[in-house]
C-alpha cells in the first residue's frame, strides 16, 4: 500500500502473490459467481467441449487485477478496468502480474496502467489496461457518488 | 466446435438487439466470498462498519464482482442462444468494465444487455460476439457498464 507515493510514469506494481489456481478455488470461484460450466470443473466436460483440460475462470486473472490496483493504488479510484485473455488457464496454474504506469494527465493527474498476467510457464494469459482518477481530484466524484 | 449456419443476414438482424431488462441483488455473503477466494482482504470488502466508515453505503464489491451480476441473473446465455450456441461452447475472449458508482452489499440493481456487434474473424473460423451490459442502482444511477467478449470457434458449413 502506497499512502503518500508520487506515481511516475514507469513504476510498476506488482500482485503481492503468486495465486495458485486448485481445483478447490476454482470450484468455490464457479460456485459464488453463479458460473456452473462444467468445463471450469472436469477434464472430461472441458475435453467435450474441445478444451484440453478443465479450464479456470479468465475473468480470476482480471480479478487479482483488481485487487493489486486497489491495493496499490489506494488513493485514487478505479474508472474503468479492460482485460483481453489471451491464453486459457488451467487448475494447478499458478499466476503472477503486474501493473506498470503508462501515461498520467498532467491536468486531470488520471493515470493509465497496462497489466500483465503470466502462468509458471511464463506464458502471459491476460493483457489489460486500467485507468484510474486521484480521489478529490476535480471531476473524480469521490468514493461514493 | 460449433456447426452452424451463421451469415451476415442474422448478425445484421441480432446487432443492437436488446434483452429484457432483469434485476439483482447484491449479497454480502457472496462479496465477502468472492474477495475472500480472490485473495482481496480489503476491509471495505468485508466489514460493513470499516465500508460506512470509508463513505460507502455498505460493503462494497470487488472490482470484477459486476460479471457475476450479470451471470446470476441469467444473462450469460441470452445472446448465444440466439446464435444456437451455448456457453459451454464458447471462450471469455475480452472484458471491460467502465465503473460510475459503487456497488455495494444490499443494493438492488436493474440491468440491461445488448448485442453490441457479432463479427467473424480468422478467415471464418471464429465468431466473436460483442454484448454490452449496463447496471443501475436503487438511487437511479448508473452503476457499471460492461462490454464483454465472447469467442466462438467455428466449423462452418457451406454456405
């Protein structure tokens, strides 16, 4: 958590983890999110379905996405979050990502983020973009509007 | 992979095409369960004091927690059975959501979805389906919006 950190463009953040992904996670993940594909669970439904294996949910990379920048970020307000799953994920994954600063608005003080998410194998899964606002900044609208 | 006939014709007739509107609400038990399982320990995620504390009505949910919304509203499926296809035949190829007011625990949301494009790619081989979803809140006011991705693989026949 960076309470009184002066971003540049540049820096980069990091998922504090790497988040494995069990069979156990993804069949909760699938159960609170009211997702009940069968390929998230059984090698046999993902292989019906042309998959190679049972596959983990692409938006849990987005998710981690998420929660780093909330973490990192805790002074400014998330606007809008975009991820492209570029690779599938699979039980046993583990993830790792990072965050890097793009470009800040010299006036409006607004930062854009690219994300990237990577498997163990180094095989990236997820890019992304994320743009955020400094809460109290004009025209940020602040926690709740 | 999907055998169907698809053409330019039925894409051009679901473009634009809007769902009835559906409405949800948001548990604390599942937000607290979904930041739980994404690792997120944020206490405006779980402790509705430490939330009302920080500004919010109550304890608000994960940034990505407007997917699910959607999902157990059941309208995960609409667009593609449109197409004769179902979700299991399908990659979440893109998301993103363009967020306006919070989402927290108690709110009752009223939700639309669209077909935002339907386009072929990959010489044919692949079918991605654009729908959008927008969420209000109680207040009136625009909650979220969200554009997702859905990818379908092809095998297509003569046409």
């Amino acid at each position: 958590m960076n309470l009184e950190r002066k971003w540049a463009i540049g820096d980069t953040v990091f998922l504090a983890v790497p988040e494995l992904l069990d069979s156990k996670r993804i069949a909760a993940f699938g159960e609170v999110c009211g997702d009940s594909s069968p390929t998230h669970l059984t090698d046999a439904a993902a292989h019906a379905a042309n998959y190679p294996r049972a596959i983990a949910h692409g938006i849990l990379g987005m998710a981690f996405c998420g929660r780093m920048i909330e973490q990192e970020f805790h002074d400014y307000k998330l606007l809008t979050l975009q991820a492209r799953f570029v690779a599938m994920t699979f039980h046993g994954d583990t993830l790792s990502g990072f965050g890097t600063i793009e470009a800040i608005d010299t006036e409006t003080k607004n930062m854009r983020l690219s994300l990237i998410v990577s498997n163990q194998r180094e095989t990236i899964v997820l890019r992304g973009t994320a743009t955020l606002s400094e809460l109290g900044a004009k025209g940020s609208g602040g926690r709740q509007q | 992979m999907v055998e169907i006939e698809l053409s330019e014709p039925l894409y051009r007739s679901l473009i634009g095409k809007r769902y009835p509107p559906f409405t949800v609400q948001i548990s604390a038990a599942r937000v607290r369960k979904y930041a739980e399982l994404i690792g997120d320990t944020g206490r405006v995620h779980q402790d509705s004091q430490a939330a009302r504390a920080a500004g919010y009505r109550d304890i608000t949910a994960p940034p990505t927690f407007g997917f699910t919304l959607a999902l157990l509203a059941g309208q995960s499926d609409l667009a593609l059975a449109d197409l004769g296809v179902t979700v299991n035949e399908t990659l979440h190829g893109e998301h993103r959501f363009d967020y306006f007011s919070p989402l927290c625990a108690g709110d009752v949301l009223t939700g639309c979805q669209w077909i935002e494009d339907l386009k072929e790619k990959k010489g044919g081989t692949l079918l991605f389906l654009i729908t959008g979803f927008e969420l209000n809140n109680q207040l009136g006011e625009l909650a979220l919006r969200m554009i997702q991705t859905s990818i379908v693989p092809l095998n297509r026949r003569a046409r």
